[in-house]
C-alpha cells in the first residue's frame, strides 16, 4: 500500500515537472544548465506563471523531465531558496514563497470598463418583434430534432445555396402563406435583406462586379441603411414619389432595377395598388429590368388576409427576399432570396463556395419550425398580440391626442403618427428627454425625393413590438405625454 501511494506521488510530480515548461535554450550562455535553470524558474516565479505556493516537482523527477543531472537541479534550488524564491521544508517539499509577488506589468492591470451607456426607459423604436415573445420551447424542439436527424455531412462545409431541408419547407411554405411559386434550387438562403443586397450588388468574390448593376429606383421613403450599403458599393438611388397607392412606378425610366415593400410600404404604410403590381411588371418585361421585392411586414396584416407576393406574377421578373427578422427574431440572422433562373449561378458564384454566413444547425431548425407546423402557430399567435397592442395605440391617442393621426395601421410592426407643421423635431427631442425612443419621420426621406412628387410631412414612427408586453402601457402612455398639443384656432377664423 505504502509502494503504491508513492508511486502515485511520483506520477503526480513528474505530470508536474512536464507542465512547468522550462525554457533551457540558454543553457550555453554562463553557468551552463544550472544557471539556465535557475534564470528560467526564476522569471517563471517572478512573471507569476509559478504561482506563490506551488508545489515543484522533486530533483529526480523534474531533472529526468529536462534531461539534466540531478546535481543541477538540487543546486538550482539551493541558490533561489537563498535568494528567497523558494522555500524547503523537511515534509514539505520546495515550494514557491509566498512573498514572491509576480512582476506588475503596466500593460496587465485591469482597466475600468467604460460605464454602460443607459437604454431608453421606453423604447418604440421600428424594425424589432417583441424579444420576450421568441418560441424558445418550441426552437429548442426543433433544434433537438435537427440535432438527431441530421446526416454526419451536415457537419462538413455547408453549400452556398443553404440546406436542402430548408430550401424545401421555404417552397412549400411561401406558396401557401405568400403565394411565391419557386423550386428548392431557385432559393438561395442568406442571413438577411442587407446580406442580400450584398450580394446583389456587391462584389464577387473574385473581385468582379455585381450581380446587378445601378441605377436603382426606391421608394422615396424607406431605410437610409440600405441607401447607404448601396452607395458604399456604387450604386445610384433613384427615389420613386409616393402617394396613398404606394409607388409611382409609372414614373420609372432608365433604370436597370426597382427595390419596392408591396406588401405594407415601409414606414408610411399601404399595400401598392393591384394596377402598380401589374405595371411594375410590365415594365420590367420591356426594359429587361429586375423588381427587387423587399416582403417588409408580409406577415403580418390585421385587416383583411396578407397582400400576396408580387413575385407571383412573374418569377422571372422579381427577386423576392424574406426573412425571419420580424417574425422570430433579428438575432438569427436568417433570410432567403427568392430568384429567376438566370440569377441563381451568379448570386452563388458571389456568395462563395462554402456557406460562410448562416449557421447550417440553425437552418435545419427552423426548417423543422416549419415543417412541425410551430412556425405557423407562432405568427398567427404574433399577429393577434400586434394586432391588440395596434389597437390600443390607437385607442390611446382618440383618448389622450385625437388631433393626432395614424396611419399604416392595417398591417406592420409599427404606425406612422401625423404631427402639426415643425414640429417633428421638437417631439423626437422631448421623446429623447423622457426616456422614449422612437425614430422622426424625416429620417427615412430619401435625399433627392423632390417635394413637388412627395411632399414632405413632419411625423414620427412608432413600433409596436419592441416593448415587452407588460411594459407596453406605460410606453403608450410616456409616448402621448410628449405629443405636441392641438394647434389653437386662429382668432377670427
């Protein structure tokens, strides 16, 4: 037994010995190898890489370690125990000293973390479903499932178009919801609407040109973002004037593409009129054009069944880009193009031979969401709390600001509220005061969009998803507490 336990000890102080990664290349300056040794466990104490109290191996077993005499060893003790280095003690072996403090570096002392900066006490921001809403059992069944199901080649280098599993329940899915009619090896997946335009616009990755080409004709009201990635690679905007039927596609000319949001323009609201859809079509068959369809709140429409894809009409006429975004969360940078034959090879070809962008177990989960019939579930159910927290929103304001007006409301995550002349800027600033975040209506004009075509109303945009569900009361009612009062009657008027 006695044998035993110090054979384990032995074993102990020679894994040990082999962790102390002595480095002995000096051993042919002065001194040899002792005073190799001696310089090398110095500074490993002195770094603090030898912590105060460690236990060193004994002079057999770290000198069979380093291939030197035991001599060597015990005498590289003896000198940094007389320095004050280390300590011996009968029983308990050579240790670090405890006052041996490693060397302070200025470059290792901790820095301050800057102090956080505070989020809004309400935030109705656009653009974001409600995070407390994500299915979280129902995403981890499926990613189990996915987890169990999937072949040992998933976990090889992922295709570029996305995985077939999903590519399938995306065909049969926006068929029946949207009334897109595509094939699996026409859908390439991506990890979002920006991803998208990147990839359409952007460079290849052997450095050509896109696969598309400007000018591009956008609504004139919409996100500065994606003006600003089309700029970043070289692409002119052309804004389109809007009115209460959506775009002006009658007023396309030269340009090579449109980007529209038919389905709920965003952020002023509306679906684009039946005889736009049929025209923007037409004319994209005589000029050989592209419309780019950006299915913006798609989803998610209250008042009558959800406005299908334009995409519909010809699918060799439109690119129809989705995403999970709204409907599950911006966090899983999950999306999908929807393209003409002719496009497929080029849009691959851009995004590279590997999937390098979407999570391929992420992919498989959601189409497991899909196929189980929980994604479905889980809109309807969305619908239904956007739809309740849309209608108190507007009943908030017939109550606390009647001469405000709401638009947008019939479908989206957010309503555009009307506001007196000059005065959108002061409300955005008295928002920001009182802890409301929200977006002024001015922001999403474009630049170039001229006043004769589209004229220019002062507003702000408030989502109505962003905050919690308990949270949401309060956020309405800071939001109509910073809303400017009617305008008085003018005296004799």
């Amino acid at each position: 037994m006695e044998d035993s336990r110090v054979n384990s000890w032995m074993d102990s102080a020679r894994r040990i010995g082999a962790d102390l990664h002595l480095d002995l290349s000096e051993s042919s300056g002065p001194g040899g190898r002792r005073a190799a040794l001696t310089r090398a466990l110095r500074d490993a104490v002195r770094s603090g890489r030898l912590a105060p109290g460690t236990r060193l191996p004994p002079y057999r077993s770290l000198a069979a370690d380093l291939g030197v005499a035991r001599n060597t060893v015990a005498d590289a003790y003896a000198e940094l125990v007389a320095e004050g280095w280390l300590t011996a003690r009968q029983g308990s072996g050579t240790r670090v000293a405890e006052r041996a403090e490693p060397l302070r570096r200025a470059e290792r002392v901790p820095r301050k973390a800057p102090p956080r900066a505070r989020g809004p006490r309400h935030d109705l921001r656009q653009g974001t479903p409600d995070a407390s809403a994500f299915p979280r059992a129902a995403w981890l069944a499926s990613c189990r499932r996915a987890l169990q199901q999937a072949p040992n080649e998933v976990f090889g280098p992922g295709d570029p178009a996305g995985r077939i599993e999903l590519r399938e329940a995306l065909t049969e899915y926006l068929a029946r919801a949207r009334g897109v009619r595509t094939e699996p090896d026409r859908i390439v997946i991506c990890s979002g609407f920006a991803h998208a335009l990147r990839l359409l616009f952007g460079q290849d990755r052997s450095g050509g040109g896109g696969v598309l080409r400007g000018p591009l004709a956008v609504e004139a009201y919409g996100l500065g973002f994606h003006r600003e990635l089309l700029a970043a690679a070289g692409v002119r905007t052309v804004p389109l004037p809007l009115d209460e039927d959506g775009a002006r596609v009658d007023r396309l000319a030269r340009e090579r593409a449109v980007l529209l949001t038919p389905a709920h323009q965003f952020p002023t609201g509306g679906p684009l009129h039946p005889e736009r859809r049929a025209a923007v079509i037409d004319w994209a068959r005589a000029r050989g054009g592209v419309v780019l369809e950006d299915d913006y709140d798609g989803e998610f429409r209250y008042d009558r069944k959800p406005v299908g894809a334009v995409q519909g009409l010809d699918p060799e006429r439109v690119i129809f880009i989705g995403s999970v975004s709204k409907s599950l969360s911006p966090a899983l940078r999950l999306g999908w193009m929807v393209l003409p034959e002719r496009y497929v090879g080029d849009v691959l070809a851009a995004k590279g031979e590997r999937e390098a962008w979407v999570s391929v177990l992420d992919q498989l989960s959601l189409a497991d969401l899909i196929v189980s019939g929980a994604y479905d579930r889980h809109v309807r159910r969305m619908r239904q709390r956007y739809r309740s927290r849309r209608d108190r929103l507007v009943a908030a304001l017939a109550e606390h600001a009647p001469h405000v007006e709401v638009t947008g409301v019939a479908a989206g995550l957010h309503a555009v509220l009307r506001l007196p002349p000059g005065t959108e800027r002061s409300t955005v600033k008295a928002a920001t005061w009182q802890g409301v975040a929200l977006d002024g209506l001015a922001e999403f004009r474009h630049p170039d969009a001229a006043e004769e075509d589209t004229p220019a109303h002062d507003g702000i945009v408030v989502g109505c998803a962003t905050p919690s569900e308990h949270a949401y009361g309060a956020a309405l009612e800071a939001l109509c507490g910073v809303l400017p009062p009617a305008e008085e009657p003018t005296p004799g008027g």
